[in-house]
C-alpha cells in the first residue's frame, strides 16, 4: 500500500473500520454484463482502485469499456451484476443511485448525454443543486468549474449550441461542480484542440495532486504517462493490469489487442537499433529528455549512435512489432547496405 493510501484511509474513512476495503475506493469484483439484445459486453470483470490512484482504462472499440463505466455508478445493473460492484466501501444500492455523483461523477462518452438544460449554467449547476448545496455556493461551483475547463463567462450560452470540444468541456464541468471524491471519464481529450487537450491534462494532474481518484477511458495512449500510475486493459475482461510501465512493456499483448504504446516510446526503440544505449525506454517528452540529458552526460558530451549491416532490419522489426496492419514497411530499403 502506498503512503498516500494509507494516509486517505486514515484521514478519510473513519467509519469503517475494521473492513479490509476501507482504503478501496472501488472494487468491482467478478461482473458480468449482457445487454437485453444478448450482447456479451463484460464477463467476469474484477479489479480494485485503491483511493488517491489513477489508473488508465484502455481497450479496443467495442471493448465494454462505456459499458464497465456506467455500472460504477449503478445506471446500469442487472441481477447478474448484483454486488459486484463497491464504492468506497459499499456497494451499490441500485435504489439509491440519486446518492452515488457525491461519491463517483461520470462524465459520459458523449456529451450530448450529459448537457439537457437550456442554459449551460443550469447544466452545471443541476448536480450541486440535487445534492442540496445553497444557492451562493452553487453559483461559485458553477463560475469555478467553468473556469477551470476554460469555458468562463459561458453561463447564460445554450448548451446545445456549443461546438463539439465546448461540450465535451461542458460535460467535465458538470462533474467537477458536484466535487466527488473518484472522477471516472470516457474519453475526456476526445475532441479536443491540442491546447484544449493539454490544459485537461493539466487538469487532470491537479485534480489527482488533490487526492481525487481518477479513472480515465482513453485512446490517447501518448496522454497516459501523465496522468495514470496504472493501467487497465479491458477486452471483455481484464486482460492485463499493472504500473503504466509494465503494461506497455507488453508490446505483443498491447498489439494483440489493437493498441499502442506511445510514440515517444517506440522512437526510443528505434534509436536502441541505431546504438542508442537505454536500459529502460521514455514512456513521455519529458522522460525522453531526462534520458537524453543523463545519456550524454554518461558519455561526456556526446551520444554515439551508428549504421551497421543488420541495423535497418532492427529498425524495421522494431516498427513492425508495433505496427497493426498486415502491410510491412519497406522505408529503409534504400539505404540498406548490400550484403
Ligand atoms: N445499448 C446497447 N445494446 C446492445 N449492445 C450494446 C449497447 N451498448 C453497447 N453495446 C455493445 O456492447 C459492447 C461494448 O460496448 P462499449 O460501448 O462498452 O465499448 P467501448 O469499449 O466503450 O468501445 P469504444 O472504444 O468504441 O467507446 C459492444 O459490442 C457494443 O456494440
Ligand atoms: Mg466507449
């Protein structure tokens, strides 16, 4: 268990005790999900978030990935899924759904899902408002959440009238405002500018620097290293689920699965063919130039990368290991040196 864990639970849940989960903030155990048209979307998933964490949950199209996430707050259930899914402790009591965004706030694939008032301030403000929080605060709640996805002085524009990454925007402030303790999110950087996807990530960040536990849907596999300690693979089930390093060390596992590592990780891959000396590979920008800057200090000054007879062909099974399509690349045919 980590410091932060143990310090959360201490701090946090001091009704519990004596209960092995109460330093949990989820737990989903052996669930089970198949749509009434007889579409098997999850079958025996189990997994445990321990609060403070944030974990990346990643998985092809199709994966049950939307499907895992609305059972996290009890919108979908069915009597297979019965008690398979704890919230902080507890499990879900599918009649007291109106209780759970206190606790877990869902921010939906699709923002049209979320955003049904006239006004984008009443979308916001809806949460706060059922939860019972005065008027000023919700004001503030409203004016802060705005803000912090950069949508201020939005109050009084028409939800439906704001353009794709603006909803997406909008949709995150509904969640933020009613301040839950775990933020779950399907594809928050979907849609979004480069600048717009960088200061979510910022978000992101802060959010998890306060303590929240964070699960974020992604596809944006570049985003990870930043934001995620951990890693989830969905593919009906959990098929893997380790720190962020470890589960994109598995390239053949990633691959298999329609995946990817980030890029930065594969470039350093390549450069490794070239002679670059990298016992373990950059997963972010920032890594990449930590790395470079202790590489060329080691070697005084300098980075020795070379050409030799097999070195494209390394190069070439690098790029192909993670590539997905059946087409091999053949880019370095021409510099290839006759043999
Ligand atoms: N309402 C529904 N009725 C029937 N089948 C559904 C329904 N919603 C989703 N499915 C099916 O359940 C499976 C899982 O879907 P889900 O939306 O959870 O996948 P996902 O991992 O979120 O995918 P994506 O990356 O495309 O968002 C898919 O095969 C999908 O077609
Ligand atoms: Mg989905």
């Amino acid at each position: 268990m980590t410091a932060k864990a143990t310090g959360a639970a201490i701090t946090a849940s001091p009704s519990t005790p004596g209960t092995e989960n109460f330093s949990l903030a989820l737990r989903v155990h052996d669930l089970n999900y198949t749509y009434p048209d007889g579409t098997t979307a999850l079958e025996h998933v189990s997994f445990e978030i321990k609060k403070g964490e944030s974990v990346a949950l990643v998985g092809p199209n199709g994966a049950g990935k939307s499907t895992l996430l609305l059972h996290l707050n009890g919108i979908l259930h069915s009597t297979g899924s019965r008690g398979a899914v704890e919230i902080l402790g507890e499990p879900i009591d599918p009649k007291k759904v109106h209780e759970m965004p206190k606790k877990i706030g869902i921010v939906f694939q699709d923002p049209d899902d979320m955003l049904f008032m006239p006004l984008l301030f009443d979308d916001v403000a809806f949460g706060p408002i059922n939860l019972g929080i005065e008027k000023e605060e919700v004001k503030r709640r409203v004016k802060d959440s705005l803000l912090l996805v950069g949508l201020a002085g939005y109050e009084t524009r028409v939800s439906h009238h704001l353009s794709g990454g603006e909803k997406k925007r909008a949709a995150i402030a509904t969640v933020l405002s009613m301040d839950p303790e775990i933020i779950a999110m399907d594809e928050p950087t979907a849609n979004m500018d480069p600048k717009s996807r960088a200061d979510l990530i910022e978000i992101l960040k802060t959010l998890k620097s306060e303590g929240k536990t964070l699960i974020i849907i992604t596809h944006d596999v570049n985003a990870i290293p930043e934001l995620a300690d951990r890693v989830i693979v969905l593919k009906k089930t959990v098929i893997a689920d380790g720190t962020t390093r470890e589960v994109f060390a598995d390239a053949g596992m990633l691959v298999a699965a329609g995946l990817d590592v980030p890029t930065i990780m594969q470039f350093f891959e390549v450069l490794q063919a070239f002679g670059y000396p990298c016992d373990v590979l950059p997963l972010s920008i920032d890594g990449a130039v930590d790395n470079l800057t202790q590489t060329i200090e080691n070697g005084e000054g300098h980075v020795h990368l070379h050409i030799h007879k097999h070195t494209h062909r390394e190069v070439d099974a690098t790029l192909c290991k993670y590539h997905h399509s059946h087409h091999r690349h053949h880019h370095h045919a021409a510099l290839d040196h006759p043999e």
